[in-house]
C-alpha cells in the first residue's frame, strides 16, 4: 500500500527517539505495531530506513535523507490545513467588494479600515461601479458584497441599510445661492444642475428626480460627469449647481460651498447587498463586522470620529 502520512509520523518519532519503545509511548501505540508499520513502509519503499541492532536505532543514510523531506511534508500538511481551517470559519480569504462614489465618501473607508485592523488575513479587493453595474457584478460572481444606493428590487439578494444621508445643495463657494445657513429646495431648482452621467449615476439621477419631482421642480441639466470629482470640478468652475449627499463633508474640492437643503427631510439610504446563496465565508465575515460596526449609529447616520471595530456579530 501506499506511503501515508501516518507512516511519516511514526517514522520520524523513531527516528527522533532513535527507540522503537520510546516512539511507541509518545505515539501511544503497541510497540509490535508501530514495529509492523515501519517495516511495511520499508518493504513499499524497496529500502531500509532504520539500521536496527540491540542496543539502538538509527537512520540509514537513505533514513536520514527521507527524515529530512517528511519533516516538510508533515510542515506543509499542517500549513494547509491551518490554512483550509481558517478559511472555512471565514478567517482567511479575500472578499471582492464593490462599491459607489457616495460609499467610498462615506463611512465605508472606516469599515474597511477597521475590518482590515481585526482580520489582516482576509485581502479586501474593491471595484468601483453604479448600482446597476454592482447588481450584474455580484449575480456574475464577480463582487462579493456590494455598497450601493436603495432601495432596489433584486429577488434572491440580502441587503442591510448600512447608514443613511441627508441631501446637501452644492454650489461655487462664491454662489450667493450659499451665503447663508441654508438653502430652499426651490432657489436651488431655480439654477442650472450638473449631474452625474446616465452610465454610472442613473439610480441616483432617479432619486434626484423624485425629490424635486416632490416639490414641482424640474432643473435643468447643463452638464454630466462620469464621477464626483468631474461633477464636484464642473461645480467649482461655476456651470452650475448640484445636490449631492452629505458624505461631501468628506470630498475635498477647493472652490465649492455646500448647505443644507431646509425644506428636505428625504435620505439618501446606502445598501450593503449580498448574495446569500454563493458568499463565501470570508465575505461572510466582513457582512457580520460591517453590520456589526454600522450599528453604533442607531439613526442610521454614521460618526466619523467612531474608529474601532466590534468583534464580530451573528447575523
């Protein structure tokens, strides 16, 4: 029969204890067996391992080369199997997570950070897309978890309301549109609007709509960008205004000015989504400590002093 890695173990503690009767006690086996299985694995082998005589056992050249490599097969087997434990208990792994501009200008740096500070041997790949985009991604298998904007229809899919943001409007910081405290959601319709593009910011663009939809104003749009620095550039340079979430607190851009809209109650909510039927556990672990860390704002508004992650919750 075949070599197994029992055969190595036993071999190598008579090899170590150089006495079968003293390898036998540390295996905590019968003497005569441990004996039989050295001599059948000689007997596979073609070649002697052990040199025997009455008073003492050794390894025979061939013995002590063999001894040698079975110390490293018995390392590299412990290794993988260290290894194969922890990623099924979702310790070890990598996670693909795709998120949105408002994410990454949110708390979802925070997360990650402090993710990364507690399972440093789970790799965090991210891949920035819209909600569409995300949703084909996460049913392809190509992004694990994704941070996107609510609500959404997606049968078969998880989601957890990480956090939620008030609408700001934005303007050049000399706009007199924001010289004051605040800003009325109908001074702000009254000017031209620059949005995000239809290719990647169309769920957002929707949500827009509805709020000035509520209150029977229609801007108009003079000028698109694919992201929030183009958008936030176009701003600063005067073309015109915009309303984005207030994670913009965390976007740096000399040149604009952002207020409060005074008479919007509405929130931009932002999505943790999954697929429960294809997660691995790695991304398992960081849905449980992301859910975990978002609870601390119980109003659904993060705290961007809060560093610390919890230990991890159970869904």
């Amino acid at each position: 029969m075949p070599v197994e890695l029992r055969d190595l173990r036993a071999f190598l503690a008579v090899a170590e204890e150089r006495s079968f009767a003293r390898a036998a006690e540390r295996l905590n086996v019968a003497q005569p067996a441990l004996s039989r299985r050295i001599a059948r694995m000689e007997a596979e082998l073609g070649f002697p391992l052990l040199a025997r005589t009455t008073r003492r056992v050794e390894p025979t050249p061939a013995g002590t080369v063999f001894a040698a490599k079975a110390r490293g097969v018995l390392e590299e087997m412990d290794l993988a199997i260290d290894a194969a434990t922890r990623t099924a208990q979702g310790r070890m792994g990598e996670v693909c997570i795709g998120y949105n501009d408002f994410a990454i200008g949110g708390p979802l740096p925070d997360v990650i950070q402090a993710f990364r500070a507690e399972h440093d041997r789970i790799w965090v790949q991210l891949k920035r897309a819209g909600t569409e985009e995300q949703l084909r991604l996460l049913r392809r298998g190509r992004v694990d978890v994704c941070f996107l904007i609510g609500p959404i229809v997606a049968d078969g899919l998880n989601r957890h309301t990480v956090w939620r943001d008030r609408y700001c409007a934005v303007a050049a910081e000399n706009d007199p549109l924001v010289a004051g405290p605040d800003v009325a959601l109908a001074d702000l319709a009254a000017r031209p609007h620059v949005l995000g593009d239809r290719a990647g910011w169309q769920a957002y663009r929707e949500r827009v709509r509805r709020l000035y939809t509520r209150a029977e104003a229609f801007p108009e749009i003079v000028a698109e960008g694919p992201d929030t620095s183009v958008v936030l550039g176009l701003v600063a340079s005067g073309v015109g205004v915009t309303v984005y979430p207030a994670c913009i607190e965390n976007v740096f851009r000399r040149g604009v000015a952002f207020r409060p809209i005074r008479d919007v109650d509405a929130t931009l909510d932002t999505l943790m989504v999954w697929d429960p039927d294809r997660i691995s556990p790695a991304a398992t672990t960081f849905v449980e400590a992301a859910i975990g860390h978002c609870a601390r704002w119980p109003d659904g508004r993060y705290d961007t002093n809060v560093r610390a992650m919890p230990r991890v919750m159970t869904l």
